[in-house]
C-alpha cells in the first residue's frame, strides 16, 4: 500500500462504514483506508444472535424492506443467502376471548393501507393546510370510514383494527405517534418494489459477505473515536478514548444521528456549522425495541398466520373493560402491546415491538418480567391453557446503546426532507475540497432510517472522494 496515497478515516463500521470501505478499497492504489469503531464488534444496527439449532434472531434490521434497486438484497442473491418475501396475514384476537370477523379486520386494514399509500403518493393537494402530521390526517380519513358502518360490531371491530395499525405504523416509522410525523413530507421515503424481505439465511450472512471484501487490516474495533480536529492548514487529527491519534486526510463520520444528538458539540473541533447542528437538533432518531420469544414447542398453529393481533377494547385508561385478567396501574403500558409477529428465519419464536416511551420501559424491565407480562397478554387474548412462559426471552436495548442511542431516524413536524440534505452536506477544506463527509441512514433523503440507505450513503460518499481524487488527477495530468 502507497502510504503516500490520501487516508480515509471512517468512523463506525455499521452498513454505512462497510460500503465505503468497500467502494474505497477497490482503488487501493488511490487511497488508504481505516474504519474505527468503537464497538468490540461489526455491523452497528445490523445485530444478529445465533440460536442453538442456528436460527438467526435479529436484534437490529430485520428485512430487507424492497427488492428492486436494494444492493443488500443484490449481496444476498448472488451469495445465496436465503430471503423470503414477508406477508402479514393478520389473526384478529379481541378481549372478550373471540376472534374477529376476519372479514371485517382485513376491509379495515386495507382501508389504512390505502390511506397510507396516498400519503406516500403525495396524493393531497386537496389536503387543508391545517393538517400538517400523519396523525391528523388519519384521524379525519379513517373517521369516514367508520361514519359509513352501519352495523355497530363491526364499526367496534374496525375502530380497534384501525387502533393496531396506527401503532405498527409508528413502530415502522420509529415515532411514539403518527401525530409527530410530518404528513407532506412523508413522502420523501421512496419504497423500493417487492415489499418485506425476510433475510432467512440472516443479515450476519450478508454483513460477512460485505466483510470479506474488505481487506482485514482496514477496520480496528475497540477504537472509540472522541475529538475530529481539523486545523486551518487542512490537518485532520482523529482521536480515540485510548490516546491513540490518527493522522487522516479525509474523514468519513457514519456515527448514528442519535450520537450526532449526544456528542456533535464534543465531537468536533472546530464546531460543526450552525446550520448543521441545527438539523441534528431538529430531525428525529426514534427507539425501536424488540422482545423476542422463544419457544421449544409454539402453542399457535403452524403456517397459518404470520401475525397474532391484539384488538385492545378501549384507549389506555379504561383497565378492566368488564374482561378477564384486568391490568393493574402499572400495567396499563400492556395495552399498547398491538401485535405478536411469527418471524420467518425461526418459526418458533414470537417478535413483540415497542416503540418510544415503552420502547424505554421495556429496557428497564428484567427478562423474567418481560416474560411473565407478555405471557399475561397472550392469555389474556388466546384461549389456549397450554400457553406457558417461554423458553428464552431475548430484549434488545437500543436506547442504552452508547454507541447508538435509539434505533432510527424519521422526519418529524419540526423538521423536513430538505433538513436531511443539510445533515448529508460535507465540510469542505479551504479550497473546497471534501474534508469532513457524512454518511449514514439518516443522511439518506429518500431511504433514511433503513439498512439499504445506511449502505447507499456509505457507497455515496466513497464516490464523492473518488470523483474528487479522479478529478485532481486529470487536472495535474
Ligand atoms: C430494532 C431495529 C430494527 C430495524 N429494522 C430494520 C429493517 O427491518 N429493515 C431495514 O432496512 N432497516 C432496519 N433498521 C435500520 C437499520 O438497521 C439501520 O438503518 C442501519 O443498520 C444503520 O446503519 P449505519 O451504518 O447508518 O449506522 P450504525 O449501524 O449505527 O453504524 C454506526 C457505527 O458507528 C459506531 N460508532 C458510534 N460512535 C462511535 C465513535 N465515537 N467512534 C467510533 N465508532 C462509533 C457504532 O458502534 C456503529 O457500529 C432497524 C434498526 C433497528 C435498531
């Protein structure tokens, strides 16, 4: 390697740090690469555990979300990673131990789905100015719909379908309430065709392929990066937690928008520009969480239903609804409790999202807990004696996270698309050449918050130092 050549440092070794990595190292002879991360291990949000018998659980992406233009999906097919096309079969479960109409519950839940697509169609010139969130503007649509039910169950049975789809669509989004999401500029996010992919081989598989292109002395892990200083002669200096210094030409900053949040005024010497700090400040980093159950031997029937919904009678305030396993005070959080997904790669176990403040409170919660509340739920909604706690319970922690500190970005009322385009902007030196680059999922203005973003941004600005480079070239040639 020409240690004359200009040194790449990327910080972070999540998707975003990978695909530059692996663009950049495909010009060895033009560049020197470094990644640092902090972490004692690769991947960032991509977090897969290994069961005994080998099944994959997810703890940070779960599906690829598209087919056609996604490169991880491109990565698996040619490396014969198995994926498998998600479909949400729903199983309607109401409190009053009954399963619903399923009739009614799929009308509704195409109905919500259609509202959506308009939003991402931006279908809303005719929208009032007033209404400005996601939230509104499904209070005011899904109203008509239940307005046109006649029959008083199945209004009932459609309020609450409606309840349980505004609650995945913010575990979707990463908001507490759709009433945070910007409503015009929703549809900014691009869905790549093809729907949800499960990575059935596991995104291990995917992030090992991407590794193995990367030459092993490229990333140093256990190297918590603490001060970007750049002086006024273009001098970059990357220091670590441990003292080390790494002298860098080019620096590539993949950290996770809510470490931006945390540490962007530490981070960075001099300062970032005001309008940058400003957008950090402004746009959203959700928490998403999981809590994973698995099971040696599944109380629900095999390959009939992917998703096990729970149709919660009233609003959080109303405990006992005349039913059976009342909540107590401080169980009450339960009722947000929507759903139960059956995940492809491990067929026997039990997916439960959680989103914002629950999200927090799940964090808190001991396994035993989680694990004795969800059962209570289950039995609560399904009547089946043979349902016992599970056998493994696994809960992620993204919050707590100090090399994360949440799950992913969305665009929120206070900010919009063009915010995301701010945060992406590179610092340039004083002949305005690129000095500080950023990349990440939440720079990505059009696939911002998923894994397939994350790797497009990276790959973006590896081409931004190749383009320069390729440029300085033809100028002195
Ligand atoms: C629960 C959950 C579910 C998700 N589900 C999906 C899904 O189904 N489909 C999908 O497409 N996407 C999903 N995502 C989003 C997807 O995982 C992310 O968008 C993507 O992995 C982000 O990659 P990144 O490189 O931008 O950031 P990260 O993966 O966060 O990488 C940043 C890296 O920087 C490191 N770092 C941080 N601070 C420092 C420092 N000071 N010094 C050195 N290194 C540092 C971190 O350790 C990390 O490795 C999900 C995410 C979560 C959390």
């Amino acid at each position: 390697m020409d240690e004359n050549c200009p040194h790449v440092v990327i910080i972070g070794s999540g998707l975003a740090g990978l695909a530059a990595a692996e663009l950049l190292s495909t010009c060895k002879e033009k560049v020197r690469v470094t990644i640092l991360e902090a972490n004692n291990r690769v991947g960032g949000r991509i977090f897969t555990r290994r069961l005994q018998d080998n099944s994959p659980i997810e703890l940070g992406a779960q599906w690829f979300h598209g087919k056609v233009g996604n490169p991880l999906y491109d990565i698996a097919a040619k490396s014969d990673i198995a994926t498998r096309k998600s479909s949400y079969n729903d199983r309607f479960y109401t409190e009053n131990e009954t399963i619903a109409e399923q009739s009614v519950g799929d009308s509704a839940n195409d109905y919500f789905s259609s509202i959506l697509e308009r939003i991402y169609d931006r279908q809303l010139d005719d929208v009032p100015e007033h209404i400005q969130n996601v939230g509104q503007f499904l209070d005011v649509e899904l109203k008509k719909y239940l307005d046109d039910i006649q029959d008083n169950f199945a209004r009932a049975v459609s309020a609450k379908v409606f309840r349980y789809r505004d609650r995945e669509e913010s575990h979707t989004s990463g908001c507490s309430t759709l009433h945070d999401v910007h409503l015009r500029d929703f549809g900014e996010y691009l869905e790549l065709e093809g729907g949800d992919l499960a990575v059935i081989g596991g995104y291990d598989k995917v992030l090992q392929t991407i590794i193995d292109r990367i030459p092993k002395e490229v990333i140093r892990l256990n190297q918590m990066v603490v001060k970007i200083k750049s002086s006024d002669n273009n001098e970059l200096n990357v220091e670590c937690s441990d003292g080390n210094v790494y002298k860098a030409d080019i620096v590539i900053c993949t950290v996770s928008l809510g470490i931006l949040k945390n540490q962007a005024k530490v981070l960075f010497q001099p300062n970032l520009p005001a309008k940058k700090l400003d957008v950090i400040d402004r746009l959203a980093f959700g928490v998403v969480n999981k809590v994973i159950f698995y099971y040696e031997k599944p109380f629900w029937p095999k390959n009939q239903f992917r998703r096990l919904v729970f149709l919660w009678n009233d609003e959080i305030d109303d405990k006992n609804c005349g039913c059976k396993l009342p909540l107590e005070d401080d169980e009450l959080w339960l009722k947000h409790v929507s759903s139960a997904h059956i995940i492809l790669p491990c067929p026997n176990a039990l997916l439960f999202w959680f989103v914002g403040e629950d999200a927090i409170r799940v964090e808190k919660l001991s396994e035993k807990q989680l694990s004795s509340y969800l059962t209570r739920v289950l039995k609560k909604f399904i009547v089946d004696k043979t349902i016992q706690e599970p056998d493994i319970v696994i809960r992620t922690k993204w919050h707590e996270d100090p090399y994360v500190r949440g799950s992913y970005s969305y665009v929120n009322t206070n900010a919009c698309g063009k915010d995301i385009d701010v945060l992406a902007e590179p610092i340039l030196d004083y002949q305005g050449r690129p000095l500080i680059l950023f990349a990440g999922e939440a720079t990505d203005r059009s696939y911002y918050s998923t894994a397939h973003g994350a790797y497009l941004s990276g790959q973006r600005e590896a081409n931004r130092i190749l383009d320069t480079l390729q440029l300085e070239k033809k100028i002195q040639s």
